[in-house]
C-alpha cells in the first residue's frame, strides 16, 4: 500500500486523533493535514492528549502494518480512487477500510437493499435483479438478512458486490454471517467506515445507510416496513439526489408499506432490472424463454392471474387435484418462475 | 416335607421359570425366604399368612424355609403370592393328592384371599408355553387377555379358595375358551379423515408416510388442525395382524397400561407430553426395566408435538431406535432389549410465534430467532423425516370448494394396495416398507429414469436443498409411484416428492 505524506497526516488527524467528528472537521478547515499533524499541539482543541510527533509517526506506521498484514486498506478523500460521488453526499465518511477488489471502487455503483424480513417472491426477483445489473454495476447492499442477502446471492458469482459494514472489518454483525463476508472478501469489496476492532453499535447503522445511498447512482429498495432501516437508506439517498426505485407490494402487506410509500413519493417502479436500465439509458440482456409443457403453462397463468394464491385455490381454478399441482408446481419452482411463499402458498415471479 | 411349585419371573419381554420350594420341619415356628427375594417379594409372607387363614386353611406354626430357585437372578413384584402359598399348603400336607407339578401359577393375593391380577401375564404365558408348560392357573382379572393364547389349559380363578377347590378336585374351574382375534374390536377411536376440513396437501402427505412407513413432520401456525391430522394416522394404517397384536400386548401388558379388551387390536397412538425424560421415552427404571413410550408406540404412531419443545437429547436418542426398530437399554441389573418400530409423527409451529407464512397474522420474530428455533432439530434426526408438509390456516369461509372429504377407509384401502406392492418387492430383502430401504435397495429399485435425475439435479440448484434430502426424495418418490401402481419412478412422482420438503427446515 503506497501511502503519500499527505495521507499518512490525514490517516492521523482522522483515524487516530482522539478528536470528535465536529473537531475534526475543524483541524481540516484550520489547516492542510500536513501542517495538524506537524504542529499537532498548536491546532488540536485544548485539553485532546497529545503525543510528541515520533510518537505520532510511529503511531501512524504501526496502524499502516496491521492493516497492510491482514489484507485491509484505507482510502481518504485524498487517494485518487475514493469514489467520487460519496464526496458529494451529505457527511461523507472520512476514511474507508476495505478488503478485497479495492478497484471496484471506480466502478459505477448501484444499490440493492431490504429488509430483513423479505417475501420470497421479492427475495427471488431481488436477486435476478442483482445478478443482471451486476453486469454493469457494482452492486451495493449491506449483510444483512433477506432483502441484502438476496442483493448478494445476485451478485456475488460476478463478484461486482461492495457490501458496506455497521462493524469494523475484523468484526462481523450479523455473526451468522461469518462466511459470506469471507466469500465477499475474496472475491468482492467489504466497505466500512470504522476503525477494524470496532464493533457494531446502535448508531452505526443508521451512519452505514448513508454510505450505501452516497455510494451509489441509485438505490432500490426491494421491501420496506413503514419505520425501517431500509427506509432511511432510501431517504438518505433522496437527500443527496440518488434515484430511488422500488418494487410495487400488496396494498397492506407489512413488509411493503416502506416500498409503495416511496413509489407514492415518487420512486421508479422497477418489476425487472430492464426498468433500471431504461433510467440509465443501457440495454439489459435478453430474458431467457423457459420451456413450459401444457399443464405447467396452465397453471402458470392461473397463478398469474392471483397473484399469489393457495394451493386449494390454485386446484379450484385449474382443476388438478392438489397433488398433481404440487407436483407441477414444483416443476415451476425448479424452471425458476414460481415460487413458494410458506403456508402452501405460491406466486410467480 | 418338600413342596416344589412353578412360576415366573418377568425379565424384560421375557419370562423366566422360577421355583418355589417350600420345607415345613419340626422346629421353632419361623418363616424365612431365600434365593434373592426383593422386598415386595419378601412381604408376601405377611400376604400368604392372612390369606390362608381367611380362606379357612391352616398356616403351619412350625419352621418354614421358601427358596426360589434358581437362586441368581433377582425376583421382583408380588406375581410369587399365589405359588408361595400353594406351596405351602401342599408342603403342609393340606393338598394331599392334587396334582400341581406341571402346573405355573401366577397371581397376587389380596388379605381376604382374593387373587389380584399381575402385570406383564401375555408375555409370561408365552415365554411358560415356549418352554412346554401348557397348564396356568391365573387371576380372573388378567383372563381377558390369556383368552388369546390358543393351546394351553388356562384356569382362570377369583380366590385362594376357588384354587385349592380346583386342586382338590371338589369344585373344578371351567378352562378359558380360546378367543378369536378381531382387529378393530372394541376400538374406541373416534378420529376419521372424513372430519378434517381442507388441508389437502396434509391428508395427501399423511397417505404417502402410512404407505411407504415414512415419518412425517407437519409445520404450521397453532390451532391449524395437526394434532387432529395425527390422530388419523391410525385409522389408515393396515390392521394389525394377529402376530403384531400379540406382540404389542406384550409390551402393553408389561407396562401395565392394557385396556379392557385383554389384547390391543388397534394400532397404538401414544403422545407423551414435552417435558418427558429420556427414560420415559426410551424405557428404563432402577430395578424392574419398564417399556418407554417408543415401545408403547411399537406398531403405532409416536406424535411428538411441538417438537422443537422437547429436550434434545431426549430427541436424539430416538435415532437409533428410528433406524433399528428396537431399544436396548441396560442397567446395572441387566440388559432389556423392547421392540421400538414406530412411525414418528412430529408436529412444530413455524417460528417462535407461530405466524409465519400466516393469513391472517403477522409473524414478530426476527430471522435469526426463526433460524435458532429450527436449529433445535438436529439434522441427523431430520433426516430420519422423510415428509415435512405445512399446515395452514387459509380462511375457508373464503374457497367455495363443496368436495365431499374422503374418508379413512378409502385412503386405507389405497395404502393396503400399495403395501402389498412394497412387500412383493422387498420380500427376499427382509424389510417392508420403502423407509426402510438402505443404498442397496435405493440402487436396486429406485433407478431414476434420465430425465428424472436432471428434475432431481435441477432441483438440488433451484431450491437449495442439502445432500442428504437426495434419498429422501427418492424415497418418497418411490412411495407416491406404488400409490400410483406405477413399476417405474416416473418424473410427475419426483416432482411431487420434490414438493414435500421445507427448504429453511434443511438450511
């Protein structure tokens, strides 16, 4: 990691420092890095310890080895490749840690995220969604549960995937999660803004959604409860000027209120990554036809026409005895364009 | 004088001829018992002593040494009474003439002389004919179920009395008269498939695990009908055969729980509560072994509800008796080995809350709580689950469906036709049921056609399912094509079987 005067000075005015972020600010308004850093005992704020300057070089060498050896890296707004439109949103973070394909970062970026709790039919196209726009962007989500880990299983084969961290790198939240940020680690880009050991705390993820929005051009949101942290990510994003799309729900569905709140607000109403693309002026790639025998068609359009709907119901409509659906229905889940919702219910997708 | 009079002792399932042999000397009056008696065995003598007096005989005031022969194995329970004081008395020289030799007497005896019936009589009587005895004097209380054992001359009596009576030749006992066997007779369940309204997908699911003995998992939110569905179990399995009664009765008769009828002639339903130990499930005790409710459910179904409730090594140590149909279990006064080939029927809500994938509700549990409560149920025994259907709670004041619910019978007959199927097949392979084939006979009968096998690949990739739900599929497959009456697994049947699974259950 090559690493200039500069950033080695900004390193430590705002990663090492025991400064508030309000002061902080203060330091880079007073005066070039360089200069805080050199004169450190003139700029800091009275009463911040203060350590002689060979201290401070040998402390800003010591926290460059121990990111170096476990395969971290900092970028400050200084480095050529902090991205570009995070300097634009509001607050931007002033360092980001990250492990893995640190060129991702020049990439144009694109958001994907949803709540924990996500309707299988939105968890699926969530995810074709995320595997074809992995194409052309950087798929940007968190690790989250449901609507993020669908955003993930999308894009991860492609490996065009930033996951953005409530934790330090060394840390991972949720801990379940432990080896699917260790596959986004080598072949993707693990993001955060806080300092390796930190843990994930309350506040923490509220400041990561504005990263996730600042990042990206912009950001759909595949499901939303009326006060969820999915929310504040979209909103994050309507503050800095991204555009944000979401997937239409049931009227009343609780994992969807979020989602047609927004689209009332005046979000894209996306259905497929084609509607994406049209915003940005790209041409997704063509869908592939699935071949369907005569039954599976029928009860396709059946299970078109309901939206989603019970197995009793489905057999009413079509005719097949329950046990010859569920069998054909099966054949459908496998081709990929139904899929089963919990409590013998199905919908296509 | 020297009496010797036989009767047994109950080890496990199996009785062991014990001697009661009884010298009256001339001496101090004493009365001692030998030959390892436990203490409900050694207060018999207070027992024996009322007994004889208040049936009008004598009880010797002279120096009275019992041995119970052989003298090694430990004799329990009071079943010794009734051949202690027959012993007695003819040792005594008050049943001059009778001929007891050949005779095994069993029973308990009340102060006034009565005789009480005993646990575990089915299995001695079979164990005693076994060994040539073929002549029984029992209490009447456990007539009924001696009834069923054809062969033997079995006097049932009502008192200490009514026995020496019959000894002595001057009021003789009528045999009992050999009953026939009746499945279903006196059967007392009042579940029928008929009252289960909807729920297709359950009933269906609940006909495939009766005919290929698969066991079952039903998820769904509370109050949906699982308990009601478990119930039906019974009412479409084959009848039992008189060889199965017999068996089951012995192990319901050890364990003191038989019904009226003498003879078990419908498939047990048993359905311990959760907080059931180990032992309760598995069998066991400090000195005399009882059956646990694996055993009781020999034959039958165990419907462990709410699963995920139940404590985990309880659960686990279901596995081995899942897979060998038997339980051994050893203490330090031996080993019992009790016949444990059930079906497990298991029933959980979906999630701590119970209303996910509801309706009508709202589920409140995170994903992580969600993955906890699964996660209770080790993978190792979910593989031993072939079916997991759900239960739902759809509205059916909404579906204007008027079908007519079939009723057990009719599912019973298709599961007897394809029953029949699966013994024709495994016959040289001694096993009955598609559950219980091994690798050997999954390669041997279960060939999937070509297509078939990409369905089943397709599937793997599609809907993430774990390795091991592979020959679970398969057989279950295999099931639906013999309700098919189908020679070959054919895709429709793979696809069903497909359907009968759960994919966070197997995460």
């Amino acid at each position: 990691m090559k690493v200039t005067e500069d950033e080695r000075a900004y390193l430590w005015v705002c990663a090492l420092s025991e400064t508030e972020p309000k002061e902080k600010l203060a330091l880079l308004r007073a005066a070039s890095p360089l200069d805080v850093f050199r004169h450190a005992e003139k700029y800091l704020p009275a009463g911040a310890p203060c350590a002689p300057l060979s201290e401070r070089e040998k402390g800003v060498d010591a926290f460059l080895l121990s990111l170096e050896k476990k395969g971290y890296f900092a970028v400050t707004p200084l480095s050529d490749d902090y991205p570009e439109p995070l300097k634009n949103s509001s607050s931007p973070p002033f360092v980001l840690y990250g492990a893995g394909r640190r060129e991702l970062l020049r990439a144009r970026k694109f958001c994907i995220v949803g709540s924990r709790v996500t309707p299988p039919w939105a968890e699926k196209l969530g995810r074709s969604i995320a595997e074809e726009l992995s194409e052309r962007f950087a798929i940007v989500t968190g690790l989250a549960e449901g609507g993020d880990s669908a955003a993930i299983a999308g894009a991860l084969p492609s490996g065009n995937l930033i996951a953005v961290l409530p934790c330090g790198l060394d840390e991972c939240y949720p801990a379940a999660h432990i080896s699917l940020k260790n596959n986004i680690k080598s072949s993707g880009l693990l993001l955060t803004e806080l300092r390796p050991e930190e843990p994930a705390r309350k506040y923490s993820f509220h400041a990561r959604n504005r990263i996730l929005a600042g990042l990206s051009e912009g950001v759909l949101v595949i499901s939303a409860g009326i006060r969820s942290g999915t929310l504040i990510t979209a909103n994050c994003a309507l503050d800095c000027g991204r555009d944000v799309f979401a997937f239409p729900h049931n009227v009343g569905s609780a994992y969807g209120v979020g989602c047609n709140e927004l689209l009332k607000r005046g979000a894209f109403v996306v259905t497929g990554a084609e509607d994406i693309f049209a915003v940005y002026g790209m041409t997704g790639r063509k869908r592939q036809e699935v071949e369907l025998t005569p039954e599976e068609a029928r009860v396709l359009s059946a299970l078109r026409d309901r939206g989603e709907a019970h197995l009793t119901l489905l057999s009413e409509d079509t005719g097949f005895a329950v046990f010859e659906l569920s069998a054909i229905l099966s054949g459908l889940e496998i081709k990929g364009v139904a899929v089963r919702s919990g409590g013998n219910k199905y919908s296509a997708v | 004088m020297i009496a010797k009079i036989v009767c047994y002792a109950l080890n496990g399932l199996e009785g062991v001829p014990v001697e009661v042999e009884t010298d009256v000397n001339k001496g101090m009056p004493s009365y001692d018992m030998v030959g390892l008696p436990d203490t409900a065995v050694k207060e018999s003598k207070e027992r024996v002593r009322s007994a004889l007096k208040n049936s009008g005989m004598l009880f010797p005031m002279n120096r009275i040494t019992i041995n119970f022969a052989p003298a090694d194995i430990k004799k329990e329970g009071a079943s010794f009474d009734l051949a202690v004081a027959i012993s007695l008395l003819k040792a005594s020289e008050q049943l001059l003439g009778a001929q007891v030799g050949d005779t095994v007497f069993l029973g308990e005896l009340a102060l006034n002389g009565d005789l009480r019936p005993i646990a575990g009589l089915l299995p001695i009587l079979i164990s005693a004919k076994g060994h040539g005895f073929t002549r029984f004097i029992i209490p009447e209380g456990n007539a009924q179920e001696a009834r069923y054992l054809g062969g033997a001359e079995i006097y049932p009596a009502k008192t200490l009395g009514d026995v020496v009576r019959h000894l002595i030749g001057t009021d003789p006992i009528l045999p009992l008269e050999t009953a026939e066997y009746i499945p279903h007779a006196g059967a007392h369940s009042s579940a029928d498939l008929k009252f289960i309204k909807g729920q297709p997908m359950a009933r269906r699911a609940l006909e495939i695990a009766v005919a290929g003995g698969h066991n079952l998992l039903m998820v769904g939110p509370p109050g949906t009908g699982k308990t009601m569905l478990a119930r039906c179990l019974p009412t479409v399995m084959p009848d039992l055969a008189f060889d199965e009664a017999l068996e089951i009765t012995k192990i319901h008769s050890v364990a003191g729980v038989l019904g009226e009828e003498g003879i078990v002639t419908e498939r047990p339903f048993r359905t311990p509560h959760h907080t059931a130990t180990t032992v309760s499930m598995c069998g066991g005790g400090n000195k005399v072994v009882h059956p646990g409710e694996i055993s009781l459910a020999h034959g039958g179904v165990l419907f462990l509800d709410e699963l995920p409730e139940y404590k985990r090594s309880t659960l686990e140590a279901l596995r081995q008796p899942l897979e060998d149909g038997k339980i051994t279990v050893s203490r330090a006064g031996g080993t019992f080995t009790f016949p444990a080939r059930f079906m497990l029927c298991a029933s959980m809500n979906p999630c701590p809350c119970g209303n996910y994938g509801s309706t009508e509700r709202t589920c409140t549990c995170t994903p992580a709580e969600i993955r906890r409560y699964r996660k209770r149920i080790s993978g190792p025994l979910l593989d031993r689950i072939d079916l997991q259907v759900e239960v739902d709670d759809i509205d059916y004041d909404e579906l204007t469906s008027k079908a007519e619910n079939e009723d057990s019978a009719a599912v019973k007959e298709r599961v007897d036709r394809a029953r029949r199927i699966q013994r024709n097949r495994f016959e040289a392979f001694g096993i009955n049921t598609n559950a219980e084939m091994g690798e050997r006979e999954l390669t041997e009968f279960c060939t999937l056609s070509r297509k078939s096998d990409e369905i089943l690949r397709g599937a793997f990739e599609r809907l993430h399912l774990s390795a091991r739900a592979r020959s679970r599929i398969i057989k279950v497959a295999r099931t639906i094509a013999d309700l098919d009456s189908s020679e070959e697994i054919l895709e429709r049947h793979v696809f069903e079987a497909v359907s009968y699974r759960i994919s966070e259950m197997n995460g």
